[in-house]
C-alpha cells in the first residue's frame, strides 16, 4: 500500500492567503506540512503556493522556461519588520551535485539533469528576489525538521 502525497489543502485562515483558497495543491507531505505551518503561524501575514512564475533559461536545451516557485511568503520577522520569501520545497539531495559514479547510468544522467535545471531555476529566483528586495530560501528536510 503506497501513499501518495498530492492533493488540496484546505486551509483553515482562507483570509491570508493570496490566490484562490479553494485550488491550493499540494505535491508532497513537505509541501503539505508547510502549508499547515504557514496557514497556522501567527507572524504570516499572506501566503500563496504555485501563484506566479520566473523565467528562466534551460541548460538542457538553452531555452527559456518558465518556474513556478512552490511558496511566496510575506511575514512580519523576528525584529518586528514585514519580510517577502520565495521557497522553494526539495529533498537534499536535489540541492547538491549528483556523485560522480565510475558507471554512466541513466539514473546518474537524470540526476545531473535535474541539478542542471534547478540550478538555474534558483539562480534566476535568486536574481528576481534580488531585485524586489525579497529573499529566495531552498527548504530541506533539514529545515523542515524531517528526518
């Protein structure tokens, strides 16, 4: 019996958070743990999950993309202040460079795949926040206290 991960989170202050309520979607048990965090945390002021996107240009095919960060937030911080986030939700493994292996293998190829593009999706998400004054986070299970 496997458990999938994906569906619509319903959230209980539908008031903070910013796109339609009723269409939020959840791709993983993160995703869907963060959501319940941001929907619940007091010092949220709004959220949205998948509302706006960012170009970017496909190392693979040299080609611009467009990307979908899984969070915006706006929150009032530690020092009182309001503070803008895009997060981004990913295993730890997908934030560091695959190992090299003595082996080419097709799993090896779709890792350094997947690294490529989210690289440049993040460098571009980086670049988008930077000049919004905003703040671009990658949360693992490390931050999301998941072991």
């Amino acid at each position: 019996m496997s458990r999938t991960y994906q569906g619509k989170f319903r959230p209980e202050n539908p008031s903070k958070y910013k796109g339609d309520p009723t269409n939020i979607v959840y791709r993983s048990g993160w995703e869907l743990r963060f959501m319940r965090y941001l929907d619940k945390h007091p010092n949220v002021v709004t959220w949205s999950s998948e509302e706006f996107f960012i170009v970017y240009r496909s190392p693979i095919d040299n080609k611009i993309h467009r990307y979908f960060p899984d969070f915006f937030v706006k929150l009032i911080n530690k020092d009182g202040k309001e503070e803008t986030l895009v997060v981004e939700i990913k295993p730890l493994y997908q934030t560091v460079p695959p190992e090299k292996k003595n082996k080419v293998t097709k799993t090896y190829l779709n890792e350094v795949r997947t690294y490529g593009i989210n690289s440049a999706k993040w460098k571009a998400a980086e670049e988008f926040c930077k000049d919004r004054g905003w703040q671009f986070r990658i949360m693992t299970e490390r931050e999301l206290g998941i072991k």
